[in-house]
C-alpha cells in the first residue's frame, strides 16, 4: 500500500526571518544614515565655500592685472570684462571672461560678489553665504 503522509522526520530547510532580527537591521540603517546625511550636507557647504573662494581669487587677479595695466583700479567688476586702453595708448584685456555667479544654494543662500576700492589703490572682493563671509583683498 501506498502511503499520501509526508514524512515528518525531515528536518525544515527553510529559516525565515524573525521580527526582532528585521528590527535589529532597520535600526542600524537609521544609525548609519543619521551618520551619513550629516556629512554629505557639510562636504557641500565646504564645496560651495571653496567656490566661492576660487572665484574670489579670479576676480581678485583680474582687478590686479586691469589696475597694473591702467594705473587705477577699476569702477566695478564689469569693467574688467572688456578691452582697455591706458594712458599710453596700450591695449588690453579681457581681463576676466565674465563675473562667475556665486554658488548656489547655501543656509543663508550666497548673495552677489561684492567689489569695494578705496582711493589709496586698495580693494576688497567680498562674497557672503552659508554663515561665512570671505573677503580677499
């Protein structure tokens, strides 16, 4: 005769997964994250900082270069977009391509690039965002 009946000896090869065991990894992916989101959200505000302070550098050489060629330091940032001509009849420039916008985003967000110049031939470009104001002279 013919058995139907499994055979209950054979051992359940199958291991599934308990709810304290799921718990356990879900919570430390949270630890991980609450890690992790930290870290990338202040490695971008250094990356926007840095920006903002190569751009400064740039604006900076531009000014230096338009006042040694022209013997004063220019009325605005715009100006050292196009052509010169100093006293000697001598071209040049441009003397930067154009005024690189500042970076975007930031808490508080990144305003314009300031150009300030004194009549001493001194300047200061200033460029304020994410709670850090740089200035280069």
């Amino acid at each position: 005769m013919i058995s139907c009946r499994q055979n209950k000896s054979a051992p359940d090869t199958q291991r599934r997964v308990t709810l304290a065991e799921l718990m356990v990894v879900v919570a430390i992916l949270g630890v991980l994250a609450s890690i992790g989101i930290p870290l990338h959200a202040n490695a971008q505000a250094r990356a926007r900082i840095e920006k903002a302070q190569a751009d400064l550098q740039m604006l900076a050489v531009g000014v230096r270069k338009y006042a040694d060629h022209m013997g004063t330091l220019p009325a605005a940032l715009t100006v050292l977009m196009r052509p010169a001509v100093n006293d000697r009849n001598q071209g040049a420039g441009p003397f930067i391509t154009t005024v690189p916008p500042p970076p975007h985003g930031g808490e508080p967000a990144w305003g314009a690039y300031t150009y300030m110049s004194s009549g001493a031939g001194t300047f200061l470009v200033t460029a304020t965002g994410d709670g850090t104001t740089i200035t280069v002279p």
